[in-house]
C-alpha cells in the first residue's frame, strides 16, 4: 500500500515537473490558455470587443499573490477538515473501545 | 476554463447564467438541508470546498508549452452530490471574479454551467459506471475528476464555439480551434487531478468513514 503511494507521488511529481524539463535551455513564456482563447476569439471575430471589463483587476504582483492566497485558503481548509474528521474518527474508535 | 469578463456576447451571457440559475438554486437548498440534517458533514463539505478553491487557484504549465488551471469539482462531486457543486463551484468562481479577473460576472453563468454542473455530474456518472465495474472507490474517483475536468474544458470549448463560429466554416471549425486549445494543455493537469483525488478519497476512507456514510450518496461502504 505504501509503495502505491509513492508511484503516485512520482506520477503527480512527473506530470508538473516535465514541462519544465523539457523546455529546459528555451526563453519561453507558458502562455495561459485563457490567453490563448482569447486569441483565437480575436482571430476568428476581429470586430468583437469585450462588451464589459472586469470591475477589479489586481495588477501582476498582486495577481500572483492572491491566487496564492486562494491556493493557501484551500489547502487550510482542505487540511484542516481532513484532520478534524481523523480526530472524531479516533475518538470513535477509543469510545468504542472502551466499552468492550 | 473560465471565460473572462465580456467575452461572451449579451444574449450568450444571459442564456446560460438563465439554464445555471435554477441548478444552482437546487443545490443550495440541498446543501443547506444536508447540513442542517446531518451537521458532521460540514468537514466534509469543507474538504471539498477547500480542495476546489487550492486547485482552481494552481496555475500549471503543461508539456504543450501553455498553462493552464485544473478545475479541482471532481473531488466534492463524488463525496458530496452534484448538486451541491453547483453552490461551491459558484462560491470559487464569484471570488476568483471578484478579486482576481479571472473569469467574470457576465460570464459566471457559462462558467457555472461548465464547471460546477456539467463537470460535477460527468464525474459522477464516472464514478457510477466505475463503481458498477467493481472498481475501488478511490480509482473510481480519480477517474471520476480526470474526466469531470476534460468535460469542463469540452462545454469551455462548445460554449465559446457557439458565440464565435467561424465565419466560414461555422461553430465546427471554431469548436475545434477551441478544443486544441484546452484539450491538449488539460490533459496532463486532469491526470494530476484525477491522481491526487483519488489519494484524498483514500485517505478519507481510512479516517472518516462515519461521516462519509452517512453524508455521500455514492459511496459503496
């Protein structure tokens, strides 16, 4: 069990790190597909612009930092669920042994 | 994934914030049942919003060369109901609309549709069809997320196809644009997807399996 879950780890490890190892020795950009999807709107309807912008847009500093900021509330809350549904579980399991 | 502010003509925009609205209202009455009814299940309900707003956050590059995020739905759509979804994935897009520009109010709707209705119950559909095979529950889920992820991306495609058919070869030609687009880039990033939900429904297996009976549906224990 143990040993499937370091494959999985290698496996997620893998998959983010290759991009990078591959475009090793490039000057590159990773264009955002966002971006890109914008492009070909522009592309395909050369007349369209955006009708509304958007009501707050942060700057590129400020950008990257609330996403962080969003990924680290997540990850918070994401672990601390996990650990308070241990902590009942093993509650749980010394209730129940307790009894016997 | 999430179409940005004004990208989406006034007709579109309305058309699909009107087919999200009545999905979302379901949900929030159903999830506000479901909490009231069984209060336990708010970690769980915390683990699944809280993993949807870390992976949606998480900006990866893929190996064709462009990035992109993964939609991070699959998780809460296997634990919690699609339907609940639609309120969470709806909290995630509103904030990242709000404070990042990342998406939009007029194009909150579409991006609803795409990412908290249609991906949530491809997953759980997955995940049935998975679970029926005999597979373990974890797997199940993985693939479950990895293809609710491809499926955001594909009505991304379909909805942005509809609004700016290509003026010579019309919505197929601009589908498939679209499509090159997503598609190739999210692979990758659905595989971790699907990879590390199945590592999150594992471990809650193993430490939470009161709570689980008793709040999802769809799972087997």
């Amino acid at each position: 069990m143990g040993d499937r879950w370091i494959l999985v780890c290698l496996l997620v490890a893998l998959t983010l790190i290759l991009p990078f190892a591959l475009s090793l020795g490039q000057d590159r950009e990773w264009a955002g597909t966002d971006d890109q999807a914008v492009e070909a709107i522009n592309r395909i309807d050369p007349v369209y612009r955006p009708w509304i912008g958007s009501i707050y847009e942060p700057d590129e500093t400020l950008e990257g930092r609330l996403f962080l900021l969003q990924a680290t509330a997540g990850a918070s809350l994401l672990g601390y669920s996990l650990y308070r549904l241990r902590q009942i579980r093993y509650r749980k399991m010394a209730n129940e042994s307790d009894r016997h | 994934m999430h179409i940005m502010e004004g990208f989406l003509p006034i007709a579109h925009a309305a058309a699909w914030t009107a087919v999200s609205t009545p999905f979302v209202i379901h949900g929030g009455q159903r999830l506000s049942r479901q909490l009231r009814q069984h209060p336990e299940s708010r970690l769980i309900a915390g683990a699944a919003g809280g993993f949807m707003f870390l992976f949606s956050a998480l900006k990866i590059p893929s190996v064709t060369g462009s990035s992109s995020h993964p939609t991070g739905a699959g998780l809460g759509a296997v634990l919690f109901g699609p339907p609940a979804m639609a309120v969470l994935g709806t909290i995630v897009l509103l904030f990242q609309a709000l404070l990042l520009a990342h998406g939009g109010l007029t194009t909150l709707g579409a991006n609803v549709f795409s990412m908290a209705i249609v991906g949530p119950w491809v997953a759980r559909w997955i995940y049935g069809l998975c679970r029926r095979g005999r597979i373990t529950a974890a797997v199940a889920a993985g693939a479950a997320a990895a293809i609710g992820d491809l499926s955001t991306y594909l009505t991304t495609a379909t909805q942005l196809a509809l609004a700016f058919p290509d003026s010579v070869n019309g919505f197929t030609a601009s589908f498939v644009k679209f499509v090159s687009i997503y598609g190739l880039t999210q692979i990758p990033l659905a595989l971790v997807e699907g990879l590390v939900t199945a590592s999150i429904v594992r471990l809650l297996l193993r430490h939470g399996q009161g709570e689980l009976t008793a709040v999802a549906v769809f799972d087997k224990n």
